[in-house]
C-alpha cells in the first residue's frame, strides 16, 4: 500500500474532492495507515484523544458505556470521520469505536488535523455543517426523550 | 590538620626527608668524582711521560691505565646516573603519598563538616581547592628540605672557597646579596598577595561553572546566556589583570636577580683589578674566583626559585586549609567509632528538652518539649518555617542543636556515634540523595558500614593496603562486600534478592524496575543461562506468532533471508546492532566499508535513485510550508534550511549518471534513502528488486567484513543471543509492524506473557537492579527517585524512620499504599512523619502541630480538637 493509493481513496471522499493531491498527498504521508480485524478498537470512550481517524475500508461500530453495557449507537462506513470531537474541544474520547468488518483507516494527528482544517476553510465548513447536522439529530432525540419521560411521570402520577 | 605545609611536611614525611637529604649529599662525591676522573685523564694519562703506572700497588702501562681511569669513569657516571634516577624515583613515591594524604585528610575533613556550613561552600570550590590547588604541593614535597640544604651546602662550600682566595674577594660576591635579601621578599609578598587573590577568583570560576551546569534549564528559560557569558568574560577578565601584575612583578624579580649576578663580574673586574695591578692579588687567583663565581650562580638561582615556590606553596597549602576547619566540625570519635555495648534500644522514649536550634539569627527550634513513649507513629505538621524540617533533622541525628537536648531510652542522642544513629535511625528527605551506580546498589546504601567479609588475601590486596597506609589513608578494601546481612535481617547474601523484591514491591517500584530489565542489556557470556532461557523466549514467541494470524500481523520478525520493511533500509544493510562506535547507524553510508559493499553489490546505483526520488518528494511535499513548522521535524528527511540546497541539488543532476556524481551529493542522496521505512513512509521507493539486492547486499556485508571490523557489529542471528540488543527485543527479534491498530502495547504485553509463563520474572528483575541511575539519579524520574531513597531506608530496618514530606513526588494513589504497607513493614517500630498537609493525621498515634519553631499542639488526633480547630487552623496558616 503507498501514499499514492491512500491519495486516490481520500479524493473520492466528498470532503477531499475539491482539495489539490499535493496537499492531500501531504496529509497521506503525515498520517498512519492503519489496520483493524473485527472488534478490535480504533480507539475507547474515555481515552485522552489526540487523532481523528478517516475510514478507507470497512464497517465501523461506535459504541457508548451505559448502566446496562455498552450500547452501539451508530455504523460508520467508508469515508467517514470520527474522533474529530476530542481533537477539537480537547474532551475525553465520548464514543468508543470497534471495527465491525476488517477495517482499514487513516489516523490523522490532532496537529494535522488542525493544520488541514485551518488551510482549507471548505474542510472547515463541511465539518461545521456535520457536526450542525449530528447536534440537530440528537435535540430531536432528546426532545422525542424528554416527551416520553414526561408522559412515564404523568402516567404515575 | 597542620597549620603550616612544614609542620605538615616534617609530621608525616620527615624519615623520608631525611632519606632523600641523605641521597642528595651522597650523590655529591660521586657527581665530584665524575668531574675530578677527566682532568686525571687528561693531565695524567694522556700526557704520559712515566713508564710504569702505579694503581694501588698495580702497575700498568699507558693503555691499560687509560682504559682503567676511563672504566672507572663509566662506572662512576653509571652510579652518579643511578643514584640521581633512584632519589627521583624516591622523591616523587615521597611527594605522591603526601599529596594522597592531604587530599584524603581534606576529603575526610568535608565529611565532618557541620550541615549548615555546606550552604557557604560551593560544590565547585570544594573540587577546585583538592584537585587544582593542592597539585603544586606534591611536587614542593619532594624538595621542601634537600634543595635548601643542598643548593645551600653548594652555595656555602663555594663561598667558602672564594673567601680562602680573598677575603675582601669573598665580600665583593656577596655584597649585593643583602640587598637582594631585602628586595626581593618585599616583591614576593606582593606577588603573593596577588597570587592569593588569584586563587580566590578562580575558584569563584569555578563555582560559576557548576552554577551554569546545575542552573542550565533556568539560563536558557530566561534567555540569559548573554549575560552569563558577560559575567564569566568578567571573572575572566579579573583572573586576566591579576595574572597581568603578576608577570609585571615576577619578570621584575627575575629582571633584579640576573642584573645583580651580572654586578659581581664587575666589582671582580674593578675591586680584583686593582690589586692585581698593584700586586697583591695574583691573576691566576682572580680568574679562579671569577669561575668560582660562575658556579655561584647556579645554586643562588636554585634557593631563590625554592624561596618563591615555598612561598607560593605555604600560601596555597594555608588557604585551602583554613576552609577546611570551619567551627563545630564533627568529632572524629563519633564518625568513626564502632557502636559501644550500652548503645539504646531505641524502643522506650525519646524525649526533648528545652531543644533550641538557631540559624543566623533566626530561631528554627525556640524551646521544643516532648515526650513520646516508643514504638509509636507520630505525624509532624505545621508550615513553611514552622521548623518541622529543623525537627526532623535533630530526630533523625542529623544536625545537634544549638542547645537543649533530645533523649533516646535517657541518652543523649547527638553523643551517641554514628555508627548507632546511621543505622538505628533512617532518614528521608524531600529530595534525597540518590548515588551514582545501579538501582541495586542505591538500595543497599544503608547497610554499608563496615567491610563484613574481606577478600581472600592475595599479594595484590596486601600491597594495595599496605601503599593506603602509606599514605595515612584507611587500610580499607572498597571491593570486599561491605553489605550487613545482618542488619536487614537477610540470613546469607543468596537471600538478598527475595528481601531486595519485598522492599522494591513496599515501595512500589518493581514494575519500574522489572521494565528497566526488559530494556537492559546482558553479555550472554556473562549470564549464559539467562540468554539461552531468553533464545527459548524468542523461540516460543515465534511459535504464537506462527500459530496464531492476528499476532503474526503485529510483528515483522528479523529473518536473514527477507526483507524486513519495517525496518529502516540501513538497518536492512547492516542487519544487526553496532556493538561500538566504529559503525554509526545513522551514517551508514560515509563509512568506507559499507561504500564498498554497496559498490560491488550493485546495489550504489539503485539506492542513488531512490534518494533522488525521495529528495524529489520531499520537496514536493514540504517546500510550501513555513520553515518553522512542526512537519518537518516530525516527518521531513530534510531539515528546512537545507531544501534549497537539495533542490540545486537535483536540478544539476542527471539521473542516468548518479554515481558520477561528487562523493558528498552521494552521501547526501544515500543518506536519505538509508532512513526510509518502506511500510511506514509507504511511498513505493522501496520494491521488490530493491529489496532483494539489500538482502544480496546484507549478505556480502557480513561474509567479506575486513579483520579491522570484526565484533563491530553483532549480527542478527535467529539462533544467537544478541547482546547489543535490549532484553525484550532479543525476544521479539523483529519489528513491531506499522499500520497495525495498538501493535506496540499488545506484541509488549505478550512479551511479558511469555517472561511470565517461563519464570523468568525474578532473573529480569536482576538485570533491572543493574540499571545505572546517573549522576545524582538522573536516569529515574522523580517519584522513582523517593521510592528508591525510601526503599534504601527501609532495607536497613532501623527502630525509628524520620520521613520528611518523602513521598511528595508520588500520585496520590501510591502514596496511600505505600503509607499503608509502610506502616505495617513498622509495626513495633517508630515511625516520625512531616506532612504537608494534614488529611493523614487521623492515621497516627501522636500529632505534633509546629508553629515558629514551637509546640502549638500535641496530642493524638482526637484530642486536637474538631477540623477547623486549634491545631487544623496552625496548618491551614501555611
């Protein structure tokens, strides 16, 4: 596997697609390649996090510690962003993420992450607008919660 | 210790003096002899005119009495040269063992020094005065009495002479020595008065030396190297100007000297003259005075060279002497003396009266009363210059007070030696002391007392210690094993270990060590069982690697037939560890062997290309970024400044022709492809051919390595313990894969896995307690650090443990743990605690609360009244 590769995989990536192969090329060689067998972890919910991963292959399960265990909550595919949370608001890892398939990633430090985000303002707006999109999912989560548990007191009562 | 360098001189030294004077005067007749031998040859035996020679009843003709005198000669030069090399010989053995002494008595006098008195003596000046200033001592030694004596006798005998010939004569040589005795002391004292002032600065130099290297982190966080250079440019320059007077005054001296012998030429000209023209002195009088005045030189000039070094000497030795005996220096019958049979339990009380500690002024301890029935647990509490850390010192021995005493079981406890309170007492400090040497070493500090079993006695040992009392030095062996078993309660040195493992595990500290072991090197020689235990290890290991996919992914196992491509191209070539400094890794490609592998393999032309096509990306990849950023010291091969060098570089030249290039563009191409990684850089440089022709070359580096570099590397070999690798990679024996999620943690954790499983946790262990832990401890972190100095206190088991805020370093967790295991590790022993804060003291028995150097409360924890009250509200003032 070379850069190269990891080059042609990245451009086929939404995010990427705009963005010229030299830089991307730059952000291949200062990443890690990196390789998971099923249910072995990309990273674990509490963990400092210093990198962000880019899935290349494969199925990912993001998982969140409950009283009752651990509960998935989503499948990442391929193309998919995760871990850029704890790099950008410097919090303890909030999801632990296990490859589902065999998995293949590009592990971004948080430095490199930052340096991509900070010269390419597109990156920056397409995250913005993920992370606008995940925030409204979970108010609507939340609020369909709240309404429930409102109704389990008043049934109560 | 003698007040002058004579009185020193003649105490330890006089038999031998007398020996070397004794030497010198007998040197005399032969030294004539050799001179009186060829005027007989010459007005004798050469001139001839007598027939028959007569030589102690002997007749001989002129040959033979020729070839007799020039015998004689030649014996007589043999012994004038032997005596001469013997009293050199002599003198020098002389002047050694007075330097040993004196550097040994100063040594021994640092160790009695009162503690307070190491705040106004510098490290730096310490060493200064007994390496650098002593030196000179020694070589006065040898000549402090034979020179006077000698060059006097000479200089009287020939004055003697000169008076025989002429009295008014006689007076005309000397009559300028009195003005020469007046001048040039005055002279001396001045130069000596600035020689004095130039030894002070150098120690100054000195000491700001060792400021700079202690201080180094804090010059370059404030940005004041400038400034320090000023100031040492500055101390330079004192040094310079003192030096400067002082050759002005020296060259003055010697300037007086020399005119003055010239003068005596003169007056025997002018006062000798006259009377031989008017008669009443003959010529041939006058010019044997004049050659009697020529050899007065020689020994004038001796005694006054003698006369300045003396000088010289008296002050230097007077100097570093006087720093040397401060007041209140420890009694020399409490450092050394064995400990006496009615020495204290220390089991039933210890007591304080009236204890008083003053400190320039400022009162540490100011009338501390207690009483403290033992054994017993007592916290010490109170903050910054409450005087607990003065308290603790006093308990623990280790500084007497000012007045007042502290009783143990009723004796008085600063009376009782040393060799009681060092090893009934343990003392930790914030921070102590951790020594040079292994891990091992450090923690049987405490049980060095006395050599308790010697060395079977050799010739060897015998003179050595014969030569250390020679020189007043302690007749003491350093390698006989010093260890008290005893103490620690060890049955026989073999169950050192399992003592050694319990305290390590007291103190928290065996993973640290046991992975000290794991990264430590062992000579398989040395330890063969170890290593042939290891080669299993490595065996086993690649049995679960084989066995099992998930883990054979994890780890490129070093195989002489194959390409390792998580391995540098470097390491690739030279396919195993540089055991010296002949063969630098990191300039594989400069060295003239390694060139001439990569030649006559083939394989120079190819790895040329690949630094080309490497350097090409590189600039692809970095030249955009500014020079400062993080990326290229993290993932460049070319450092920022020299990309525009690189990038004249590959415009100038032409692929096709790479190995005609100049040898350093060479250098610089191969230099780059030697650090590629090729699955971690992933960039394709690195194929399939390439890396048959590495392995081809691999190969012939070893079969054709030249005489001169054999054993400069040790080889991986799948079947042989590599000793320049560390322990845990002889078992690996690959690299751990790149690109394999956790791939470091879980091929280590396995490692451990297979120690574990085939016992060998203690014998690593051992290799850990090896490790070396740097001049003042600087290779252990610093919670490493306080375990250590604390494990070394526990190991001694002493009755009473003084614990100076020791475990501040620690995270919180093994701080409970270890108090926890140390209390129990004390049961029916006295442990006195200083805490900085008082969230411990419900724990112990008794609680001292310290304010300005008094008792503010005492009493047990529940007697001190609710949180917030009398005692809490002391501690919370900090």
């Amino acid at each position: 596997m070379t850069i190269h590769k990891d080059v042609e995989a990245l451009r086929r990536i939404p995010l990427f697609a705009r963005i010229d192969p030299a830089r991307l090329k730059l952000l291949a060689f200062t990443s890690d390649r990196l390789h998971f067998e099923p249910g072995e972890r990309l990273c674990s919910e509490g963990e400092p996090g210093d990198a962000a991963f880019i899935i290349l292959e494969g199925t990912a399960r993001v998982l969140v510690r409950t009283p009752e265990g651990e509960l998935e909550v989503a499948r990442l595919g391929e193309h998919a962003i995760v871990g850029e949370i704890a790099i950008l608001c410097n919090v303890p890892r909030t999801a632990t993420v296990e490859a589902a398939t065999p998995v293949t990633v590009l592990r971004i430090s948080k430095d490199g992450f930052l340096h991509l985000v900070s010269q390419f303002p597109q990156i920056a707006v397409e995250m913005m607008s993920e992370l606008a999109r995940r925030l409204h999912r979970t108010t609507q989560q939340l609020k369909e919660v709240t309404s429930r548990l409102q109704k389990l007191e008043e049934a109560r009562h | 210790m003698e007040p002058t360098i004579f009185r020193f001189v003649w105490k330890y030294s006089w038999r031998q003096q007398l020996v070397i004077l004794g030497l010198t005067v007998g040197t005399f007749p032969v030294l004539y002899a050799t001179l009186e031998l060829p005027k007989l040859i010459v007005n004798r035996a050469l001139a001839g005119g007598v027939d028959v020679y007569e030589l102690y009843g002997v007749a001989l003709d002129q040959t033979g009495y020729l070839f007799v005198l020039c015998g004689a000669f030649l014996l007589l030069v043999s012994v004038a040269g032997a005596l001469k090399y013997l009293l050199n010989v002599y003198a020098g053995i002389v002047a050694e063992r007075m330097l040993r002494r004196l550097r040994y008595q100063l040594y021994s006098q640092i160790l009695r020094f009162p503690l307070p008195y190491f705040r106004k003596l510098s490290q730096g000046e310490l060493v200064q005065m007994i390496n650098a200033e002593v030196e000179p001592l020694g070589g006065f030694v040898g000549e402090a009495f034979a020179t006077p004596a000698f060059q006097g006798g000479t200089l009287l005998t020939i004055l003697a002479f000169v008076f025989v010939q002429d009295w008014l004569l006689g007076l005309a040589a000397i009559a300028l020595y009195p003005l020469q005795a007046y001048i040039i002391p005055k002279l001396q004292r001045q130069v000596n008065e600035l020689g004095k002032q130039r030894v002070q600065q150098v120690r100054r130099n000195a000491e700001k030396i060792g400021e700079t290297a202690s201080g180094i982190v804090d010059v370059h966080a404030n940005d004041t190297s400038l400034f320090e250079r000023a100031r040492f440019s500055d101390q330079l320059a004192a040094v310079f100007s003192i030096r400067f007077q002082i050759y002005k005054k020296k060259f003055l001296i010697k300037f007086i000297n020399n005119f003055m012998a010239q003068l005596g030429p003169f007056f025997f000209f002018t006062i000798g003259g006259y009377f031989v023209i008017q008669g009443e002195l003959t010529l041939g009088a006058l010019v044997a005075v004049l050659n009697a005045h020529k050899d007065l030189s020689a020994p004038w000039k001796e005694l006054l060279t003698w006369y300045q070094t003396m000088y010289d000497v008296k002050i230097k030795y007077e100097q570093v002497v006087a720093q040397f005996v401060p007041p209140g220096l420890k009694d020399l019958r409490l450092l050394d003396a064995d400990p006496p049979e009615d020495a204290p339990e220390f089991s039933r009380e210890l007591r304080a009266i009236q204890l008083v500690l003053e400190d320039e002024g400022t009162m540490l301890l100011d009338g501390v009363e207690f009483a403290l029935d033992l054994p017993l647990r007592v916290a010490v509490l109170g903050g910054a210059g409450s005087g607990r850390h003065a308290l603790g010192l006093v308990a623990a021995g280790l500084l007497p007070p000012t007045s007042g005493r502290l009783l143990m079981d009723g004796r008085n406890l600063h009376e009782l030696p040393e060799s009681v309170l060092g090893r009934r007492i343990g003392y930790v400090g914030n921070p102590s002391h951790i020594f040079r040497g292994t891990i091992e070493a450090n923690l049987l500090y405490g049980l060095l007392h006395r050599p308790v079993r010697s060395r079977p006695p050799d010739p060897e040992l015998e003179r050595y210690l014969r030569e250390a009392r020679r020189s007043g030095n302690l007749p003491l062996d350093p390698a006989a094993d010093w260890v008290d078993d005893a103490q620690a309660g060890i049955p026989d040195p073999q169950a050192r270990f399992a003592r050694v493992r319990r305290v390590l595990a007291l103190v928290r500290l065996e993973e640290d060590v046991y992975g000290f072991g794991l990264r430590g090197r062992i000579a398989a020689q040395a330890e063969p069982q170890l290593a042939r235990a290891l080669l299993e290890a490595r065996q086993s290991m690649l049995r679960r690697l084989a066995r099992d996919p998930a883990l054979a992914r994890l780890v490129e196992p070093f195989d002489p037939a194959r390409y390792n491509s998580n391995a540098t191209v470097a390491e690739n070539l030279l396919f195993g560890t540089p055991a010296d400094g002949r063969i630098d890794l990191d300039r594989l490609a400069e060295h003239p062997y390694v060139r001439e592998v990569l030649e006559r393999t083939g394989l120079l032309k190819p790895l040329l290309d690949v630094g080309r096509r490497l350097a090409e990306t590189m600039l692809e990849l970095f030249s955009e970024l500014p020079p400062d950023h993080e990326y290229f010291r993290q993932f460049s091969f070319i450092d920022p400044e020299r990309l525009p060098e690189y990038r004249a570089l590959l415009q100038r030249i032409d692929p096709a022709a790479l190995p005609r290039l100049p040898r350093a563009d060479q250098d610089r191409l191969l230099a780059l492809a030697l650090r590629l990684v090729a699955a971690r850089h992933r960039l394709g440089l690195i194929d399939g051919p390439i890396q048959d022709d590495v392995v081809a070359a691999r190969r012939w580096l070893r079969e054709h390595l030249p005489a001169d570099l054999q054993g400069a590397v040790t080889f991986f070999d799948p079947h042989a313990y590599n000793d320049a690798l560390p322990l845990q990679e002889n078992v690996l024996f690959g690299k751990v894969a790149w690109g394999q999620g956790q791939a470091l943690e879980r091929v280590t954790a396995l490692v451990r896995e297979l120690l574990e499983e085939m016992g060998l946790h203690d014998q690593v262990l051992r290799v850990g307690l090896g490790f070396e832990c740097g001049v003042g401890g600087s290779r252990l972190a610093l919670a490493q650090r306080q375990k250590l100095a604390l494990a070394r206190e526990v190991m001694k088991r002493p009755a009473l443990l003084v614990l100076d805020n020791a475990l501040a370093a620690l995270d919180p967790a093994d701080q409970e743990a270890i108090r926890e295991a140390l209390f129990a590790e004390f049961d029916g022993r006295s442990l006195l605690w200083i805490l900085a804060s008082p969230e411990w003291s419900p724990h112990f028995d008794r609680v001292i609360v310290m304010e300005h150097g008094r008792i503010a409360a005492i009493g047990r924890f529940d007697q001190l009244g609710p949180p917030g009250g009398a005692g809490a509200v002391v501690v919370h003032a900090d």
